[in-house]
C-alpha cells in the first residue's frame, strides 16, 4: 500500500510542476470577504421551494430571466440564444435567436423586450423578434459581460457589466481573480449616449430601481453585496451600501412595484470566501481545465425578499437543490418566476 501513496504523491508533484509551466489566465488578488452570516437566524435553512412546480420542461437549458408582460405573457432566454415567449401555462414559441447569451430583459414602455446579452450587449427585441443593438461599447471599448438590467419610467435604461476583464464563458475566472471590475450602466434611447455610473463592482449583476425611480440597486455577486445609487433627492448621485452579508451569491434583482426587492443567489459563498486570502493558490488553480472549474461551485436553491430598508422578510430555500442554480426571480400576477443558469425549466412559485 505503501507504494501506491508513494506513486499518488509523486503524481500529484508532477501534475503542479506541469501546472506552474502553464501560464497563469489570472492576475489573482487578495480580498477581504464580508462578514458571512451562514444559513442561521434570518437566513435558516427550510425547505420552502421543494417540489415547486415547473414550466416549459425541457425546452432548453439556463432560462436565466424571466420577463413580465402584460396579459399574463412572459419571456425568458436560453443558453443557445433562443428568446422564448410563454404563459403561466407553458405554451413557448420562439420569438427570437440572438446568437449570443440572453440574460436579464425586461419590457419597455413601447412594447419591445430590452436585453441584457452577454455576449451582444444591450438588444431590443420587437414584438416580430427582428433584434436591435442598442450598445456595445463604453467610452470607445467594447463591454465583455452585459448581465441584467431595468427600465426607469423616463425610459433609461440601467444595466451592468460584470465584468471588464473576462466574458460571459470564463465566469469563474472573474471569482478566481478576485479584481473588482464591474460597472453599473446606463443607456439613454434619446441621445444613444452610454454612461459609467459605479466602477469596481466585484462581479456587477442584479439591477432594480427602487420606489419612484429614486435610487438603484446593483448586486455584487462575489462580495455577497448589493450597492445603491441614489438618483433623485439631496443624495442624488451618492451611493451606499443597500445590504452587506449575504450567505449567498446574489445574481438578478427584482423590485415587485410595491414593498419587495427579490434577491436570487444561485450558489453560497463559502467557496469564494475561503481563498480569499490566497492569491497564489488561486493562480494555480486558474490554470486547470475550464471545464473542471466550472464544476467546483455546488449550485443551491436561495431567494430572499427584502423591505424597502432592506430587512430580510422573506427566505424561501430547497436544501435538497431540487429546482437550483436560481438567477433570477420575478413576481408576477401573485407568483414568483424563478429562473436558472442551468436548469432547464422556469419554476412558478406561488405567493400566499
């Protein structure tokens, strides 16, 4: 038996010498994670999401977003490109192909379904599905990573840019590397114009505007984080903290119009938090196949709901991750559209 620990070291040497030969894709940094609560007290684990039922079964994985519209019609975008349009019963049909990777959308004042693509930028999709780039670039340099968005009722458009580093298929080197390098946008359908309004987000992702379009919010995935910037009143154009301390990777952000900010988190962050502190570990890591990294985040099923003063008021999980990996959740007509990075169905949770 000896010998066959004596071969596994051996091997285990030879492969991270092979791996300090390859150069690193990553220029990892130290970080320092905030404070993570767990899964206690506001956050404690339930099974309150198990068994939820699901939509549109089948038809397509990673329905990341799911859209509103009015008569109960909705949308949601799959991982090969295709934009579905369906209803609270199913019945998809394809109302568009964007060739990229659909993310947040929401629908504007004018009927047409604006797009976050990760790898397209920001889209108008028309109610015939012919496809509109609205913008592409920032400052004359082309955005790697449009992720989610909203529409404020003067019709900006604000959305973010994950990352300014690492596009949509090298996600987890942006977690690896631990630069903070998101940016919350906004574009202006008037003057076409796209603007920079938060810079060094640690992986920039929900967007929500808040009551009145007063201010708005912005997740930082990898710092279990959601930023505010506040856009009328004596702090116009200052930003805070909204709430700091997630348990999880908080991904799409949803305002239901009323009382509630609807937060997803896909994943929790013990894993990003505990190599924070090892920038060196990390480059080593960054040099495996991509395909082995992307399988190290073990997907959760987590939404909570937060009052306008950002207290936790409502915390729905599944520890069994039976409907998982949720990016986005919607509420709609007294339900809760969930949708998934890669699960390939969208789940209706309804609301009591």
């Amino acid at each position: 038996m000896r010998w066959i620990l004596r071969l596994l070291v051996v091997l285990a040497v030879a492969i991270g010498l092979v791996l300090l030969l390859i150069p690193a894709p990553i220029d990892a940094v130290a970080w320092q994670p905030d404070p993570n609560p767990g899964l206690v007290g506001q956050f404690a684990a339930n099974d309150q999401l198990v068994g939820v039922p699901l939509l549109l079964d089948g038809v397509g994985a990673g329905p990341e977003d799911v859209a509103c519209g009015p008569g109960g019609v909705l949308y949601t975008g799959l991982a090969d490109g295709r934009i579905l349009k369906f209803s609270s019963k199913g019945d998809p049909r394809e109302l568009a192909n964007t060739g990229g990777r659909p993310l947040g959308m929401q629908l504007d004042a004018a009927g047409r379904l604006i797009v976050a693509d990760a790898e397209r930028g920001l889209l108008a999709v028309s109610s015939r599905g012919v496809i509109e780039v609205l913008t592409d670039t920032v400052n004359g340099s082309k955005m790697l990573f449009a992720d989610d968005l909203d529409i404020a009722a003067d019709g900006t458009i604000w959305f973010s840019d994950a990352s300014t580093r690492f596009g949509y298929h090298n996600t987890i080197y942006s977690f690896l590397e631990g630069r903070p390098t998101g940016r919350l946008l906004s574009y202006d359908p008037a003057s076409g114009k796209t603007r920079v309004h938060l810079e060094d987000l640690f992986f920039a992702n929900g967007v929500a505007l808040g009551p009145n379009d007063s201010y708005v919010l912005v997740n930082e995935t990898g710092a279990g984080r959601i930023m505010r910037l506040w856009l009328t009143g004596e702090r116009a154009g200052q930003h805070d903290t909204f709430y700091a301390g997630l348990p999880g990777t908080p991904d799409n952000i949803s305002f239901n119009g009323r009382d509630t900010f609807w937060v997803a988190m896909p994943s929790l962050r013990a894993g990003i938090d505990t190599m924070a502190d090892q920038p060196l570990l990390r480059n080593l890591l960054s040099r495996l196949p991509l395909a082995t990294l992307q399988k190290v985040a073990v997907p959760y099923s987590f939404v909570v709901g937060l009052n306008l003063a950002g207290e936790v008021i409502h915390n729905l999980q599944d520890t069994a991750a039976g409907f998982n990996n949720i990016t986005s959740a919607n509420e709609c007509a007294g339900a809760l559209y969930l949708g998934s990075l890669t699960m390939p169905a969208v789940a209706r949770y309804p609301l009591r």
